[in-house]
C-alpha cells in the first residue's frame, strides 16, 4: 500500500457497544491486529468522541439504551465532519429489516452477534482498505486541482504574453508602415500599396487616381515660426488630408518632407478632383497662420493629380510623374489650388 493509505497500525477504530465485555473482546481482536482502538459506551460519548478526533472506522452496536446504533450513524452522516466514517453494525438482530434499516441510515456493513474472530478481522480490513483507498483518492484529487489550477495559471500566462506579443507585433507593424511624425503611411508604405494597387486596378480594368500635395512656402514657415511648430503643422496638414479621404482602400501617405499623397483605387479624374476639393477645405478650416506666405496668411497645399486605368506593361512610375508634373503646374499657377489630367488608356 502507498504512503498516503491506512496500514493497519496506522488504523484508527471506535467500538461502540453498551456491555464492556463486547468493548473488550472487540478491542483485543483488534489491537493484536495492530489497530489502534478507542471504545465508547453510549451513543453520546460515542458521537463526541468522532466529533473530537474521527477516526477511520466506527463498530457500533444497534441495541443500546438512551440512543440507538440507528439514530448514532443517522446523526454522524448528518455532520460534514463525520459524514464519510464507514459504520459497521454490531448486532443480535439478524431480520432481513434490520439489516435493510442499518444500510439505509448509512451503515458500510453488518456484523451479527454472536461475531467470530475471522469475520470482523475480514470485515474490519476491507473497510479500513476501501478508506485507504477514498484517502488515496481524496489525495490525488487534490493533487489533480493544484496541478490543473498550475495548469490554468500557466494558460493564462501564456495567453497573456500571446495578446502581449501580438500587441508588440502590430506595433512593429505600425512602426514598420507609418511615419513616426504625421501618423499617415511612410514612403516605403506608398511605394508598396501603389504597386498593389496598379496591378489590382490593371487586372479589373478599373481607374487608378494619385494625388500629391505639397504645402506652400513651408520652408519659410519653418525659417518663421521654427520647427517644432512646422512638426505641429504637418500633423494636422496629414489629419487634415486623411479626413478627406476615408474611403476603406485609400491610402495616405508621407511622400517626403513637407510632401503627401493619396493613393484613390476606382477613382478617375472627376472623384479625385472632388477629393481635393475636400482636402482644400479642410485645410481651410485648419486656420494655421503663416505670415510668410506669398499666397495668403494661412497655410495652403498645392496639389496634382494623375488618374489613368493602369496597364500591366506600364509602371506606377507614370502615374508619379504626372501627378508629379500637375503638383509643378499648380505651383506655377499661384499655388493653393490643384492641378491634373487623365493619362489616355494603354493598351494592355
């Protein structure tokens, strides 16, 4: 047997019986068994004696005056602390009833007197075995809850630092695609998307529109009102610009310097003109003073636009250039206005 069962030197056994005579017949059986035995004579004495110290098997005769062996075990299983001691009943009652009475009111077994030695000797190890064996149960059940509560611990440590890393990944993501300053997509950013988005739009035949915006004199405005208030200035010119383009697949972008872009899948000539009408008044409605505008005293964009359906034999670099060329044409024109064409189709 394990260390967590009953040998039964480590048995604990209470006999219960009103004669001392049966008391000590039983507790000698027992003893040269190597149990340890407590006796009680009463029903009382024997229900306190549980409460104080349970042991692992309770003897307990039926017939005794005051309290019967019968209302003894009803009251031990009413009692979460002695609730789970096996009783086995002593008695000269051998009816079928009172066997059937004694099992029902929580009795292990039933031992008729007169008792033979080998008998209760048998019948006494197999409860202090099937007690072993709910002990030993008992035990690595509870082994099992602290190592499935470790387990759930662990779970939960790893979920968490799973949620942590994926946090810390996006971020990466972030880092990777956004510029640091205005919070809009980097040059690396535009680079890839408008590639993507040349080839999707080539393959489904559908127009592709590019904006670039640059803002006026914003070298003057940083020479006038310094950088950290030019840093200022292109995050609300980016927020600015990407409140007026918030269609799911549009992308802005941080061209370089003081210079953006809006990237416009299914757009042509006449969607884009309207996206930078709205880019010019939300920029309006910015209200950033620059007095050293030649323009006027607000900050103000000069926008191009290039709109073509892509083909795939052609690059995104046409695009560029002619939004490129239109951005210099709106300059030459007095700037804060845009500029543009539709590029004629290619023939894929």
């Amino acid at each position: 047997m394990s260390k967590s069962g009953l040998e039964p030197s480590q048995g604990n056994i209470l006999v219960v019986d009103d004669r001392p005579d049966n008391v000590r017949l039983l507790s000698f059986m027992l003893v040269q068994q190597g149990y340890r035995v407590r006796k009680a004579l009463d029903g009382q004495m024997a229900i306190t004696a549980c409460q104080t110290n349970p042991p692992h098997l309770i003897l307990l005769d039926i017939n005794m005056p005051d309290m019967d062996g019968y209302e003894v075990c009803q009251r031990l299983k009413a009692n979460e602390t002695t609730r789970d001691i096996p009783v086995i009943f002593l008695s000269i009652l051998d009816d079928v009833l009172d066997k059937v009475k004694a099992f029902k009111v929580g009795g292990a077994d039933y031992i008729t007197k007169p008792f033979q030695f080998e008998e209760v000797v048998a019948r006494v190890e197999n409860q202090i075995k099937i007690q072993s064996l709910k002990l030993q149960l008992k035990q690595q059940n509870q082994i099992l809850e602290q190592q499935n509560a470790l387990l759930l611990k662990e779970v939960e440590k790893r979920r968490y630092a799973e949620v942590a890393l994926q946090k810390a990944n996006q971020r990466l993501q972030y880092l990777v695609v956004m510029d640091s300053l205005t919070e809009v997509a980097n040059r690396r950013h535009f680079d890839e998307c408008l590639q993507k988005e040349w080839h999707r739009c080539a393959r489904d035949q559908i127009f592709l529109a590019l904006i670039l915006c640059d803002i006026d004199y914003f070298k003057c405005y940083n020479d006038t009102y310094g950088h950290l208030a030019g840093d200022a200035c292109l995050k609300q010119v980016a927020a600015a610009i990407s409140r007026a383009a918030q269609r799911p697949g549009d992308t802005i972008a941080r061209y370089g310097g003081e210079e953006f872009a809006a990237i416009l899948p299914n757009t042509n000539f006449e969607g884009a003109a309207r996206v930078a009408e709205r880019i010019k008044y939300e920029i309006q409605q910015l209200k950033i003073p620059h007095t050293a505008s030649a323009v006027t005293d607000l900050i103000t964009l000069s926008m191009g636009i290039a709109t073509t359906v892509p083909a795939h034999r052609t690059s995104p670099d046409l695009l560029i250039a002619q939004a490129d060329k239109a951005l210099y044409e709106a300059k030459q024109g007095g700037r804060d206005r845009y500029c543009g064409s539709e590029i004629p189709v290619q023939v894929s």
